[in-house]
C-alpha cells in the first residue's frame, strides 16, 4: 500500500543507514518521518523509502519524461511545489553544506547554482505548465550531487518569445548558457543560466542539462559547450550538478 508505515528501524534496513542519519534527514528535510502523534516514534512512508534516490538524476529523469497521464509520485523530500517551497529547501541545503569544513569556499557556487536553475523553472513556467506544475529538487551531500528538474515548456519554447528564428534545443541551451537574452521576463530565461556556466567553469563543479533532444555538459577549466543530441526527449529540463 502506499501509505504504508514502516518503523525507523526497518527504514534504516531498506536504505542501509543508521537511524541517526535517518534522523539527520528528517531534521533537515531530506527524507521527512511521519509521526501519529506530536513527539511521538517515527515512522516512514513505504512509498517515500522506495523512491528515496539511490540515482538521484534517474528518479528525476523517469518522473520528468514520463507520460501526463502516468506521472509518476514524487516524494515530497524531493518536491517543491512552488518558488517559496525550493527556497527552503534551498536554504535548508545550505545549512547542510555548511556544516562540511572540505565545503566552506564553494558551498554558496553550488547553492547559487542550483538556485539560478531552480529560479528559472518557476520565472518562465509560472502559470504555463502542461501538467504538473512545481519541480524536483534533490540532493546528497555524501555523494556531491543535487538534481533538478521540471516539467515545463522547455528552453526552447521559452526563448522563442524574443528569438523566434532558434531552430532547434541545442541552438536555444547554447544561447541560454552564452548569451544576454534581452526582453521582459519569461524573455530572459539565458541571462541566468550564463551565470552558471560561468561559476561552474571557474570552479570544481559539474554540470549535465538536458531540455528536448538536446543534452548539455560543462565541466571546470572548459570554456567548450559540449552539446550533443540526447538518448530520449522531454518537454521542460533537467540537471545534474557534481560538485
């Protein structure tokens, strides 16, 4: 069933952690526990556990291309619903990251990255989404990595508004991540997004984007665009942070 509530104990076994980890991510959002009573034990949804990410991109990537009649549950660790909603969970990464010494003259590159990323799912999708509306936002410390991704109309549809003659989604992420989109709001969608390439080439941080059929990398020390047709297609974007 669904809702179905396991015990900390048998969580911690499913996910193979302590049940100190496991109420380090509570506290911290990362994994909520649900309690039958204010104080009381906690207990975990058997859904939530089952799509707790050991791929973090490929549970992202699997609910942002799938089907709007079969979208699949998002666990709410890993769902923002709207702009107020990603900016605490964004500021509740932070704090994580800030508790990591190894961390302390990058963590606020990666939070601004994935902030800029975030940010424009929500400035250009706002009030347009096709289906389901907010995004995916996950990440883990331990390994390095946070993951986004949305459902919305894409680089492409959006820049269209201000250049109508873009051909295809490798021309729009290569204008988006290189150029100064000038225009009124959901016009500017690049402008971010330059600002990204720009940190995560000058610092030690990946980055991998997809919008449509169009994949992107930048890695540190590169001034290259690697744009290159991707494996299958979605509507709105996707993206894997390595830092």
């Amino acid at each position: 069933m669904e809702n179905e509530l396991l015990p900390v104990g048998e969580a911690a076994k499913i996910l193979n952690v302590s049940i100190t980890t496991l109420r380090r991510w509570d506290e911290s959002g990362k994994l909520r526990a649900v309690r039958k009573s204010p104080g009381g034990d906690r207990f975990y949804r058997k859904i939530d556990l089952e799509f707790f990410p050991n791929n973090l991109f490929q549970t992202a990537f699997e609910w942002a291309t799938a089907d709007s009649k079969e979208i699949p549950h998002i666990p709410r660790y890993a769902y923002a619903e709207n702009s107020a909603v990603f900016q605490t969970k964004l500021g509740k990464f932070q704090e994580e990251l800030l508790k990591s010494p190894l961390l302390e003259d990058i963590f606020s590159l990666v939070v601004s990255v994935s902030g800029e990323i975030g940010g424009n799912s929500f400035d250009h999708n706002l009030g347009r989404w096709p289906d389901e509306a907010g995004i995916f936002f996950a990440y883990d410390t331990d390994k390095r990595e946070v993951v986004l991704a949305d459902r919305g109309l894409g680089i492409l549809t959006t820049l269209r508004q201000a250049l109508p003659d873009l051909i295809d989604d490798g021309s729009a992420i290569n204008t988006a991540f290189t150029e100064v989109v000038s225009g009124r709001t959901q016009e500017s969608r690049g402008n971010g997004l330059k600002f990204v390439r720009t940190v995560v080439t000058n610092n030690l941080i990946g980055l991998r984007f997809q919008s449509g059929n169009a994949e992107l990398e930048i890695k540190h020390d590169s001034s290259n665009l690697d744009i290159r047709p991707a494996v299958r297609w979605l509507r709105g974007c996707v993206a894997y942070i390595k830092y």
